[in-house]
C-alpha cells in the first residue's frame, strides 16, 4: 500500500475534494491542517516549494492541487 499523505486547511474546497476522492476509492491518508499546524506547513514549503493547498505526496511523489487523473494514475484506481 502506498503512504499518501495531505497537507490541507479546513476552507479549501480542492482539499474537500481530494479527501472525497480518497474515501470513494478506499484510500487511507494522513491528513495535516497547515493553518494550525507551523511546523507541517514549513515541512510542506520544503518539500514542495508551494504555500498553496493541497500539496499531496504519494510515497515519494509530490503534487500540487487536486488532479483526479494523476491520483489515479499514481494510486491505480
């Protein structure tokens, strides 16, 4: 299984829909809010170079946004 993880913030609607898209197709993830969370929001500008959400690492890939193609692609679904 891959270890998918997501940084997010409560009010990004492309976040919502990451995280719909995970629980339909069974994916489990770990979720980190970077609006209360400093520390994951550095480590998430570090890996990413980004400040916007979501940032999405999938084992050792990152993506920026939400593409449902991608997501499938890297997860095989």
């Amino acid at each position: 299984m891959k270890k998918v993880m997501i940084f997010s913030t409560p009010t990004c609607g492309y976040c919502k829909m990451a995280k719909d898209f995970f629980a339909e197709h069974g994916i489990e993830y770990a979720e980190y809010n970077v609006a209360t969370d400093a520390g994951k929001r550095q480590e998430m500008m570090e890996k990413s170079g980004q400040m916007g959400v979501p940032v999405i690492m999938i084992d050792d890939e990152i993506l920026v946004g939400f593409n449902e193609d991608k997501l499938k692609e890297l997860l095989g679904v």
